[in-house]
C-alpha cells in the first residue's frame, strides 16, 4: 500500500518482474483498490522489489543486479552507483524496506545454485553488504530490532526453508538459525511473505502469511497463515485457478482488513494455462484479522 505518493490514497503498488520468456522487462504497476483502474510503468529491465522513499512519489527499485531510483511523475529513471553483483547468472528479487534501509535477496536464474544472497543496502551510506550467502532464491523475508541485535524471518524458496536467524546489531553476524517449519510438511515452494498484524498484548508478530508457488500440474494455488512459535498453520486461503502465489499483501478496503495475493504465469505450459485461467491475476479475500499490520518504513534518501 502506498503512503507517500501524491494522489495514491488507497493504491496500491506491484511489480511484473517479467512481462514474458522472452522479454527482459518488466513494470512497476499502481492498482487503485476502488476502481481497479491499473496504471503501469514500464522499466529498461527486471525489478525485483520496490520500496517507497522519503522523495514523495519515488521509489527505490532492485533492477537486474543494480538499486536505482524510479519517479512515478516523470517515469524518470536515476542510477544510484550501487551495483549489487558482476554474476549474470542472478538478479534481484524479493526485497523489503526495513530501519536504516532495505533487505533484498537475488536468485538465479536457472533456479539450481546456491550462488544467490540477501542483502542489506545501508541507506546512509548508500552501500550493500550480504547477510546471507548461499542462498537460490532468496524471497520473502522481514526484520525485527531490539536493542541487543535483530531477528530475521526469510525464505530461501527452492530448498523450502522458512527460517529464523538471530543477527547483530550490523546485519553481517549470524548469531543463530532455526527452522520454522520443517521444509518437507510444506505443500509447495515458498515464495512472498507477510507478518500479521500485532495485537496490543504481542511483543512481536505471532504469525506470518506465506504465499506457496506450485509448479506441479495442479490448478489451484495455496496461502498459509503459520504461527513462528511452533510453525502451525492457523488459517489456509485456496487461490482458485492459480497454483503459482507469488506475494501476499494487507490492504483496507471500506474499514475491513483484506489479503490481496499476486499469481504468476512464469514457466507454466499451455495445457495448464488453459485449466488454471486466474493464473497471472490479483486476487483478494477476508482475513481474521480487524486492523493493518504497521507498513514499512521509507526509505531516507535525504
């Protein structure tokens, strides 16, 4: 949802990384939840994530392997200097605006070695150091702070692991890791994440929605709400005709607290468009929940 672009009151924001196998490009979008009126932008590449700026109506954009600048007024694109990786065997993906800057994973693209990382750029200091080597594609992720370190909920989405690690105060020591849920009881690859909403008596987020892409030849696609105590899983939503759930996302919308999940069409062979047709749509549907979860921070670029 976005909160410092002039006129966006109840829009929201999303990316296409990809707008087809053979086309390196892809658009940030902004969807207006009432009228359903889409506006998009097209990008000289591949974004992976974008996050809002303290520059109303900018965003910071992960674009192939670099961080730039993208103003939604005059579609100007602005390099910032920070290039992530030489590897052309990856590129951003999934990434999350967090205290101080932004998480950000990569991946690679042929979805098989663990060549991929997640990221922190400071955004003080405009740099980038890895938190996480390793990885094949790095998705999913948020970040609590306290004041003797952080912890971090991420998603590694081919070996299916939603994990938590324990880090300093700098994002660059693991000081702990552990499994949240085991990755064989998981019905598909993990991908985009979200924390609920906290309630008043909660130190931190009791639970987490996670999005599930399914590769399989099946026609539906799966949303789980997990508990991070224990990994349970408290709540399911079944994504008719789109086994492919790429992100989840809280919205409001006329006082009620919704779920909104993006699907994708990536790989998927024609036999199975025909029958899982919602693949590539939004969708959106009831949650327990009564209020929103707190959004991210912007990102100071002053």
């Amino acid at each position: 949802m976005l909160r410092n672009c002039p006129g966006n009151n109840g829009k929201l924001g999303w990316v296409a990384i990809q707008h087809g196998a053979d086309l390196l490009e892809g658009s940030i979008n902004i969807l207006d939840l009432a009228s359903q009126r889409n506006q998009s932008f097209p990008l000289p590449g591949r974004p992976g994530f974008f996050a809002e700026t303290t520059r109303p109506g900018v965003l910071l954009v992960g674009l192939e392997r670099d961080l730039i600048l993208f103003d939604l007024a005059t579609s100007r694109v602005e390099k910032l200097g920070v290039h992530v990786t030489d590897d052309d065997r990856v590129i951003i993906n999934d990434g999350l605006a967090v205290e101080g800057g932004v998480l950000f994973g990569t991946k690679h693209l042929e979805f098989n070695q663990p060549i991929a990382a997640l990221y922190y750029f400071d955004a003080a200091r405009r740099s980038v150091h890895t938190v996480l080597d390793g990885q094949i594609c790095s998705n999913g992720k948020f970040l609590t702070r306290d004041t003797a370190g952080a912890t971090l909920v991420d998603i590694d989405s081919i070996p299916k692991t939603i994990a938590r690690y324990r880090l300093d105060a700098t994002l660059k020591s693991i000081i702990e890791r552990a499994l949240i849920v085991a990755p064989d009881s998981l019905p598909a690859s993990p991908d985009g994440l979200r924390p609920s909403p906290i309630e008043e008596v909660e130190v931190e987020p009791q639970s987490i929605v996670v999005a599930f892409y399914n590769g399989a030849e099946v026609v539906d696609g799966l949303a789980q709400l997990i508990r991070l105590r224990d990994g349970a899983t408290l709540a399911e939503w079944t994504i008719p005709g789109a086994p492919r759930v790429t992100c989840p996302e809280f919205v409001e919308i006329d006082g009620k607290v919704k779920i909104l999940f993006t699907t994708a069409l990536e790989g998927m062979p024609e036999s199975l468009r025909r029958r899982a047709s919602g693949s590539g749509c939004l969708y959106i549907a009831d949650t327990p929940f009564s209020k929103m979860p707190e959004p991210p921070p912007l990102v100071d670029l002053q």
